[in-house]
C-alpha cells in the first residue's frame, strides 16, 4: 500500500505538472507570456522547487502570502460553508437540481469542520479570536491554538513551537501568559 | 489549514453569453470552473465567498471569446509540513493507516506509529498498545502533525505521523459507546 502510494505520487505527478505546463503555454496568449504569470502553472512550479525545503509551519515558514493571509478556524470555517451550503439548497429545490450538485472537496471539507469545531456558537467563535488576537499570535498560530484547544502551556508550545519564538512568551512569565490565554478559551467554551 | 485568500483568474466567456447577465454568467462559470479543484500553490479551493473586481475583458483573435481577469475571494485548504492537525481515520492495514482532513488524504507509516502500538488483523483492523488502553481504528480521531506533502496535479498528498509529544488518538469510536 505504501509502495503505491509513493509511486503514484512520484514520477507521475512530475509529469503530469510538466505536461500541464506546456499546454498552459501554448493556450497562453502573446500578451500574457510577456508579463509574469502571476498565478500560472509555470510560476509555480518553480517557486514550490525552491520554496519547498524551507517549509515549515512549526517555525512559521509558510511563504509570504499565507502568512499576510487571513487564516480561519475550523469553526469560522464551518459556519461559512453552511451558510453557502443552505444557499445552494435553496437554488436547488427552486431549479430542481439534485443538491448533490457541491463539489466533493466541498462536502468532504464541511464534514470536516462539522466534526471538529470546537465552538459552534456564532458569538462564541467570535469571542475567541478576539480574546486570541489580544495576545499578539501570528495568524497561523492563533487558528492552530484555536482548533486543537491544548490544556495546558506544555502542549501548546509543544503543538505550536513558534510561540517560544521571537521573545514573546519567554520563560515562566511566558508560561503563566499562555495558561492564562488557555484559561481564557476554556472558559468561553464553558459559557457558551 | 483554512485560509481565506484572494485568488485571480483569467476567465474566457463565450459571447452569446454577452448581455445584462453578463456578470452573474461569469461568476457562475468561475465557481464550476475553480471549486473543488487543487494546485500545489493555493491548495484546494473549497469555495467562492466573493468576486471582488471583474476587469476589462479582452477579445481573443480568432475565436471572438472574450477574457475577463476576475478577482476572487475563496476559502482554501492547504496543508503545511510541520502542521499539526486532527483527521479521521480511513483505513486501517499492516502499513500503517491512513487519515482524512477535509478533502486531504494522510498517511501514516507504522514507523510513525509509537512502538508500543502493534497492529491486530481481523474484522476491523487496528492498531492498539500492549495494555489494550488506546486503539486506533476506522473513524478514529487522531491528532496528528504532516512531516511532509507531495502534489499532484489534482490532489495533495500528507505523510504524517503520531509518534510525538501530545500526539495519537483523541476519541476512539469503539469506546465512545
């Protein structure tokens, strides 16, 4: 199982992309070989060669555009994609189209979000990035803090490593402040 | 991880589509097109929540299509290495198992499983330690972190492991009952 898991995943895909490359060329247009792909195949093909070593989001190396993106936790997540999912609902039934018409990510990603939020209130999913964002988290951090919930400032540095970076919780004074962050969770998820 | 990004694409409409409903057309189009599909780069894209900005569209030579740069606003999911993150167990076999989380698929290796857990063959397959306190199963909950991501040109693929502090099984469904 595992040798075929490797090999699919190996040299087909490489060619796959390559291929994937050239026609992406040759359906390109003059005018937009000139200018830099921005979110072209070819890009990036070579961005994830050199960028891929260096990825890893223990020590928040996850490329510069998903660190200035807005990251979302599974509960956030889950409360737009039932919102979008009731609103294709309602389109379906009126164009009786089966509403088995969501793509598979789609689906499989909302029973994803469904099983594992940890806060289902509206409010309380509000109240907990706010409480989070007062701690001065990147936004990768704050969401992974948010989804696992740790119980105690061993896990959390533990589960997130970058926490201990950049100065911000050092030593005992640091622990105290992330007991105390992880207090403050719990207790939105107890009165919610 | 979700993200929510803004994402841009170059969308080419056929003009018996030009009219009043020239915009609802192409965000029609734009959401079958780009939904549910995966790039190494982005991940995969879970859903449109928004078009920010539809540009001047350009007529092609030839064909008379018209392109349209589109501005978007989706949620992605893309994996990271060194990510920690719950998935679901799917299978279960000598190998080791392997896990969903949303649309992407894990696998963990036996090597990455503690020692102590041995693998038991039979109706479901498992793998369990010595004493008999933790099993991991089909539709187990595991914590687990990705040591490593490979892409396809339509899908991502995670190695992941559980052999790690705070790491392994969150619930198991055959003690919940």
């Amino acid at each position: 199982m595992e040798e075929f898991f490797w090999v699919r995943a190996g040299p087909v895909a490489h060619r796959l992309v390559l291929t994937s490359v050239s026609s992406s060329l040759s359906h390109a247009s003059p005018n937009r070989l000139r200018r830099p792909p921005r979110f072209g195949v070819a890009r990036e093909q070579s961005s994830r060669m050199s960028g891929e070593e260096e990825e890893n989001a223990a020590e928040l190396k996850i490329g510069e555009e998903f660190l200035k993106a807005k990251c979302l936790m599974n509960c956030e997540v889950a409360i737009i994609l039932e919102h979008k999912y009731e609103q294709i609902q309602q389109h379906a039934s009126s164009d009786s189209d089966p509403s088995s018409q969501v793509s598979q990510v789609f689906e499989k990603s909302l029973q994803y979000v469904k099983r594992f939020s940890r806060y289902k209130n509206p409010d309380a999913v509000r109240q907990v990035r706010e409480t989070l964002s007062r701690y001065g988290l990147a936004e990768f951090e704050l969401c992974t803090l948010g989804n696992l919930c740790p119980d105690t400032s061993g896990e959390a540095t533990a589960l997130v490593p970058s926490l201990k970076s950049a100065g911000r919780f050092v030593g005992d004074a640091g622990n105290d402040k992330i007991d105390k962050m992880l207090n403050d969770l719990s207790l939105i998820k107890k009165f919610e | 991880m979700f993200f929510h990004i803004v994402l841009e694409r170059n969308m080419q409409l056929h003009p018996r589509h030009f009219g009043p409903h020239l915009r609802d057309k192409l965000v029609s189009k734009l959401i079958k097109d780009v939904e549910g599909t995966c790039s190494g780069r982005h991940g995969f894209v879970v859903a449109i929540t928004g078009v920010e900005d539809v540009g001047k569209g350009l007529i092609r030579e030839g064909t008379g299509f018209v392109t349209f740069p589109v501005k978007y606003q989706c949620v992605v999911f893309r994996p990271f290495k060194g990510e920690i993150l719950e998935a679901v167990v799917t299978m279960v076999n000598k190998m080791g198992f392997f896990a969903e989380a949303g649309p992407v698929q894990i696998f963990v290796s036996n090597h990455l499983i503690p020692d102590d857990m041995e693998f038991q063959s039979g109706d479901v397959p498992n793998y369990t330690t010595s004493d008999g306190s933790v099993k991991i199963q089909k539709e187990s909950e595991v914590r687990l972190k990705i040591i490593g991501t490979r892409v396809d040109a339509t899908e991502i693929f995670c190695i992941g492991t559980i052999k790690d502090d705070f790491l392994g099984v969150i619930s198991d469904p055959g003690a919940a009952v």
